[in-house]
C-alpha cells in the first residue's frame, strides 16, 4: 500500500519587509470594533498531495525558485502522512 503525503508550504513576508495588505487588513479589523489588534501579517499556504515520499531536496528547491520570493518572503514546510 502505498502512503499520500500532505504537505503545506506557507509563505510569508520577512519580518523586515513591510506588509502593506497585513496593514489594510489590521486597519480594517480595528475599524470592525477589534481595536486592541496589534500586528497583522499576511501571507499564502500552497498546498501540495504526493503518493509517496517526495524528494525534499527537490521541494525545497521548488518552494524556493518557484512558490516564494526569497528577497521579501520566508517559507516553511508543514506536513503529514494521509493513509
């Protein structure tokens, strides 16, 4: 029986790089009555199914080239095997 993996790539900006639609959203939460809201950061969750065990040299080179800009955003890598 071969085993699917799941595995959530999130990308987010860099923690030194403004967030300009984390500002919108922050702003507009705290116009909707949540007033104590402090930083709001947002980012994108890529979400990606393999049968079997993916290469995670490759991934990380995908996430790297191809799902995140490396200058302004950080990505990690989540997962779990799906029975």
């Amino acid at each position: 029986m071969v085993s699917a993996v799941k595995l959530e790539v999130v990308v987010m900006p860099k923690r030194n790089v403004l967030d300009p639609q984390g500002v919108a959203v922050r702003n507009a939460v705290r116009e909707l009555g949540l007033s104590n809201v402090g930083t709001v950061r947002v980012g994108k969750i890529i979400e990606i199914e393999f049968t079997g065990e993916p290469d995670e040299a490759k991934l990380d080179e995908i996430c790297r080239d191809l799902l995140c800009n490396e200058v302004i955003e950080d990505y990690r890598i989540l997962g779990a095997v799906l029975k």
